[in-house]
C-alpha cells in the first residue's frame, strides 16, 4: 500500500511540475507585428502616361510592353524612413543603376525604372526594405501564341 501511495505521490508531483513548467513557458498571447502594414503601395507609370497602382506583396501580373521602359514610385510606411531599399531582377530586364541600393525617403517613397526584356513570358522584381520583400511581377505578352499568356493588370 505504502508502495502504491509513494508511486501515486511522485506521479503527482512529476505532473505538477511538468504543468508548471508549460505554464511559466508559454508564449505571449499578443498578436505578432504584421509584415504585412509594411508592403508598398506601387504606381506604375507606363511608356504611353497610363498607370496603374497595386500592392506590392506579391503582386498580380502586370503586362508591359517587349523592351518598354516603365517608372515606378514605391510608398512605404512613413516610419520605415531611411530603411535601405535593394532591387534585384530575377527573370531579365533591367532597373536603372542609380536605384538598386537606395533608402526609403522621409515622406515613405522612393522610385525607379524598370525596363522589360524583349522575349514574352514573366520579369519578376524582388525589393527588399528592412524586413518587408515585395515581388512585382511584369508579363510580356506573347504576340505569336495569344492563348499562352495569362490573365494581366493593365494601364
């Protein structure tokens, strides 16, 4: 009997201290800072003055024409200000030299130009500021083959 009652005792205090330690360390029910609140907001300006704005998360497809050049202002979060901002093209094309390492100015912004490569398919832009990355996505269409290209943004 005695047996049974020290097994009891130390199963019982073997739980309590297992509860007590997954109750000291819980993680904090507050909600996590969303990335989210930090995407851009870009507005595109296109070869022919047309724009169009999107979020810059990961955004939807947005035609442009073979080797047009486009300019785009990028607006941040006012409290980002003087975050660096790096640019990178992953699929061709080209952004202009002087803004693939700048900062992101007081008012929020900052822009560039991107210029789209020659062939049809997908030119994605990877812009990275701080903790927040946003991929822009262009489409050259396919003149030859209609019913390839998919669905796109346009100006």
């Amino acid at each position: 009997m005695k047996k049974k009652c020290r097994r009891l005792g130390a199963a019982l205090l073997t739980g309590i201290c297992f509860l007590c330690v997954s109750i000291c360390n819980g993680q904090s029910l507050s909600p996590p800072v969303s990335v989210v609140d930090n995407l851009p907001l870009a507005a595109i300006t296109f070869a022919n003055a047309k724009s169009l704005k999107t979020k810059a998360g990961l955004s939807d497809l947005i035609s442009i024409n073979p080797d047009e050049t486009v300019s785009i202002q990028l607006q941040f979060p006012p409290a980002l200000a003087g975050t660096p901002v790096i640019i990178e093209v992953l699929d061709g094309g080209a952004i202009s030299a002087a803004n693939q390492n700048s900062a992101i100015g007081a008012d929020g912004g900052t822009s560039l130009q991107f210029q789209a490569g020659l062939k049809p398919g997908v030119y994605r832009m990877v812009i990275n500021a701080g903790s927040t990355v946003s991929i822009l996505q262009f489409w050259v269409p396919n003149a030859t083959n209609p019913a390839a290209n998919p669905p796109t943004l346009k100006p």
